[in-house]
C-alpha cells in the first residue's frame, strides 16, 4: 500500500508519541516518589508487599542466583554419611524457620514476613548450585541468614545434599533421620548411635 500521510504530519505523530510517553513515565516516577516521601508503602511485617512489588523482588531474586551461582562447582552430592550430616545441619539451624516434613516451623518464624516456606520443594526450582549460594549468602532483606560465617563448606554442601532427598522424606523418616543426626552431634545424650552417623 504507498504511504500518503504527508512526511510533516507523520513526524507529528512521531513527536506527540515520543512526548506523551516521556510525560507518562516523570508522572509514574513523580507519584512514586509522593507514595515513597509520604510514607504510603506498609513494609510492616504484618503485611505482604504488594503483588507488583513482590514479582519484582521475587523475579529479581531469581535472576540474579541463577547468575551468580552460574560458576559454582557442585562437587559429588548424596553419599549417605553426607546426607546424614546435612540432617544435622538441618535440624540444629534450618528447621526452625523452614520447618520440616511433620515438623512445625518454631512460632518465632510465623512472624515473619516473607514466611520463610518449607524447602520441601526448593529442589524443585533451584539447582544443586543455587541451593549452595543461597545457603551460603542468604537473601537480602528477606531474613534468610548468611550461612557461610557459620557453617564449614562442607556442611553446606551436606545441607544441599539433604534437600536434594527431603521431599522423599516421611515425617518419620525426617524424624528419624534428624534424630540420629542430632544423638550423633551430642554423643553425651547417646553414645550408642554416635558411631552410625560418623
Ligand atoms: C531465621 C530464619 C531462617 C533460617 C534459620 C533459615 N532460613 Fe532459609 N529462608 C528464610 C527466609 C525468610 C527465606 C525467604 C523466603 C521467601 O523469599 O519467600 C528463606 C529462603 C530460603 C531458600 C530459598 C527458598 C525458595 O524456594 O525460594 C532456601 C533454599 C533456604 N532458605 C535454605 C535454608 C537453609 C539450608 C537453612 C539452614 C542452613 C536456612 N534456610 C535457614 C529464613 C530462614
């Protein structure tokens, strides 16, 4: 089809499009900015950020894992001593907040917002190396700890390989499972089942 709009009043066009979208974003950062100074947004943990918000965070969060644990080496992950370890691990500083199968997250974590969810399914939508890096690092301003001041390297890897096999897990083989893992960390408690885990 030839073109026959006049070139002047296309480029009229042009610059009343261009125009209007630049107006329309200093509007959108402008009542940003009023919501912001005003002290609109609730960042009470008594609330959930707003949907958009949210996505954003959650979406950003994502990304930026999947990239920096791009690098990671994942060194061989399941032998069950490694497994049992990760149980320890687990039940001494993760259970508290994630909770695990038939087993409640302390009420401290109920409080919190973002809930810190059960990682039954963590496996499910990160790689081994993600799980590693968040572990290791934490998430901002979610109140996910930083686990590397605290943990060798190979007990967060002992930790991955544990929730690599929670969601085939029973409650009492969680039970069990943690049990051991925790007679074996306090040997005083019960010296017969120390060995097993060692
Ligand atoms: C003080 C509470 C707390 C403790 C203790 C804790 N976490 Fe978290 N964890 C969180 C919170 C809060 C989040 C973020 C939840 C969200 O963004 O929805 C989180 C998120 C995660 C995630 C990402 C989950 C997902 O699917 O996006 C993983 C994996 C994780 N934690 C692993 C661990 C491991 C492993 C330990 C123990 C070594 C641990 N956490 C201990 C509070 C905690």
């Amino acid at each position: 089809m030839p073109n026959r709009m006049p070139p002047k009043s296309k480029r009229l066009i042009l610059k009343t499009a261009a125009a209007t979208l630049v107006l329309a974003g200093l509007a959108a950062a402008a009542a940003g900015a009023i919501v912001l100074r005003a002290g609109w947004y609730d960042t009470t943990a008594t609330s959930q950020h707003l949907q958009p918000v949210h996505t954003l965070l959650e979406l950003g969060m994502r990304y930026s894992v999947r990239n920096h644990a791009s690098e990671v080496r994942v060194p061989p992950l399941g032998a069950p001593r490694q497994v049992l370890r990760g149980a320890a691990v687990y039940a001494a500083h993760c259970a508290q907040c994630h909770g695990g199968p038939g087993s409640a997250q302390a009420k401290i974590a109920q409080s919190m917002q973002p809930l810190p969810g059960p990682l039954v399914d963590a496996g499910a939508h990160w790689q081994p190396r993600e799980l590693y890096w968040i572990t290791k690092h934490g998430i901002k301003m979610s109140g996910m700890p930083a686990w590397q001041f605290h943990l060798s390297d190979a007990d967060l890897w002992s930790v991955v390989a544990f929730m690599g096999v929670l969601p085939t897990l029973s409650a009492r083989d969680y039970a069990q499972a943690t049990g051991v893992a925790n007679a074996a960390g306090t040997p005083a408690s019960a010296p017969t089942t120390a060995g097993a885990a060692q």
